[in-house]
C-alpha cells in the first residue's frame, strides 16, 4: 500500500483500476459522478479512499474546479453575544446541519471592520478563501448588498431583501403574510381599535410588517403609533389606553413583555381589558406570565435552504431565486374578544 502522506488521486485511480480523470469526477462534483460513473465504480473508489486516509489537496481541487467546499457566513452584528443569541444561533444551526450534509466547511468571516461597522468588503477581507457566501443581519449596508448582486461572486441573503441593482438571491420567513392574518384574527374578534408599537423601517424585516398591518386595515384609521419604544412602558400603557385601542400589535417581544407586566401592576386584564399580539415569536423560551399570540418565524428552516440556495449558486449557476417561508400562527393567550366600550 502507498504512503497515505503521499497518496495523489493517480495512486487511487491505480488501486481502483479506473482513470485519473473517473477518480477526479467522483471528487469534484458528486452530482455528475452520480449520473455519469456506475454506482459499483463510485463506490470501490470511495471505499478506496476511506481505506488509505487519502485526503485531496485543496489547492490542486481549486485548480481542477476552482472549489475549496467552503462557504462564507458574513453577520453584519457579532452573532454569539447573549443579546443575539436568540436572532442568530437557529439561522446558524440550520446553515451548519446543510453544510454537513453536503460536505461542505464553514468559514465565519469576522476580520472586516469591527463590532457593529463590519463590512464584507473592508480591507483585508478572506472572502474568496470561500467559494460563495452566506449573508445575515437585521439590516443590509445597500451599497455592499449592491456590489455583491452587479459582481460573479455567489451569495444569498438570509432574510427578504430589496432589489440592490438587481434581484438579490435570498431564503426569507412571509411576514407580510403571518401579520395580516393576525390583523383578520383581530377583526374578526371585534377589534377596530388597532395599535402598533415598534418602528415602520428600515429593515426589510421590519417595513414588511408595517405595511401588512396597514394593508389589513383596510382604509381604517389607526388608533395609535408609537414608533419609539425606548420611553417608559407605564407612558406607552398611558397611550394606549387614552387611544381607546382594544388590540395591540408589537413589533418585538420585549416590548410586549415590559408593557403587559405594567398592566398587570395597574390591575388590567390581558386580553380582557386589551389584546396583545407579538410580531414575530422569539425561538428561546422566555420566562413570561403569559403566552403571548404570535407567529412562529421557521429560522433553521431559512438557515438551511439559504445554504442549500448558494451551494446549487456555487455548482451550477442557478439562476437568482427569492423563497419566502410561511411562519405558522402561535395561538398564545392574549387575544381574545374585544372589550365592550362604554358610552
């Protein structure tokens, strides 16, 4: 047997008695392998290979394809802080178990810029140490988003993205669509006084949901918008009430969360006294009185398609191609009818 530590795909193609280039197929692109070399002849060759430890020289398979089998993940906030655990870690799980799958590494890039100014294109940046890129943030610096989609390099956001000088490859969750049906729960419950605490935009994310909120009312007026939810919950309570609004459409859990506990402290009901509906359902388990309605966003399931979306991208140029994923209704406990106003 041939030195593993000197083994080239020559010496497997020896020992397999088949052709170097029949060894370099198997290696390179496993979906030609699979419909071009016999079943028998693929798998003498892989027993071959786990048997002398061969391990193919990434250089030499770089040049033979131009493929390293890595892919990028760019986060444009740190993902492993506590405070971001619960937005990025499912993402990441469902990108990892897809690259496993397909036998491909991960490279998280974090050299370009620093903290919450990261940039993919900053000096120094290892971006084509990888053969495409995976790309997540709440929200998208234009002018890279709009490099990325006029450049050859592959990528796919993660999350619904505007056109950036063309259509931008992307797995996202349909929140437009989990929010309307929220607002048809609402009405049909008897609620015409809407309320919607959290901001309008910028994000894609975010600027989905405000305008599926808007759209749902069907030209009714809005009891009350408070885009700015760093002031004092009890005042944002004060609000809503003096608004006369039944039902209460929040934009992020925490919100909810500080807002219904000073209801409780005042002696209201929740959702007897006024519902409230969260846009979007944390995957972390949060210790809160009360289960709140929501919608469940699938972000291993985006994850993992994403990653799926740039390897096809990286292997045979598929063409650009926008997913959006349903996000299933979380009944939770805090809509209920609307309360009865009095005269």
């Amino acid at each position: 047997m041939v030195s593993a530590k000197r083994l080239t795909q020559h010496d497997i193609a020896r020992l397999a008695g088949v052709s170097q280039a029949t060894v370099s197929l198997v290696l390179n692109d496993a979906q030609a392998a699979a419909t071009r070399i016999p079943g028998e002849t693929r798998e003498r060759i892989l027993k071959i290979i786990r048997e002398t430890g061969y391990v193919a020289d990434p250089i030499a398979r770089r040049m033979a394809k131009g493929l390293n089998r890595i892919l990028g993940v760019f986060t444009y906030e740190p993902a492993f802080p506590s405070a971001q655990a619960d937005f990025f870690a499912p993402f990441l799980l469902g990108i990892e178990e897809e690259a496993q799958r397909q036998n491909y590494d991960l490279l998280l890039l974090t050299s370009a810029g620093i903290g919450e100014k990261r940039k993919i294109f900053g000096d120094g940046n290892r971006l084509r140490l990888a053969d495409g890129c995976l790309v997540l943030g709440r929200q998208f610096n234009r002018a890279e988003l709009k490099q990325l989609v006029s450049g050859d390099y592959p990528f796919v956001a993660v999350g619904r993205r505007d056109d950036a000088g063309g259509k931008v490859p992307y797995v996202g969750g349909a929140y437009a669509d989990a929010t309307k049906a929220l607002v048809a729960k609402a009405r049909a419950s008897g609620h015409s006084r809407l309320a919607y605490v959290g901001p309008k935009g910028p994000a894609e994310s975010v600027s989905d949901r405000w305008k599926a909120f808007v759209e749902a009312q069907e030209g009714e007026e809005l009891a009350l918008h408070i885009p700015d939810t760093g002031q004092p919950p009890e005042d944002i309570l004060d609000a809503l009430i003096s608004s006369g609004s039944t039902a209460v459409f929040f934009v992020e859990l925490d919100d909810a969360i500080k807002v219904e506990s000073a209801a409780r402290q005042r002696g209201l009901s929740i959702p007897a006294d006024m519902s409230f509906v969260v846009l979007g359902r944390h995957i972390r388990p949060r210790r809160t009185a009360i289960q709140f309605a929501s919608f469940n966003i699938p972000r291993e399931e985006m994850g993992r398609q994403a990653a799926a979306m740039l390897i096809r991208r990286i292997e045979t140029s598929d063409p650009v191609q926008q997913i959006l994923l349903p996000c299933e209704p979380v009944e939770g406990e805090t809509l209920g009818p609307a309360k009865m106003r009095r005269n």
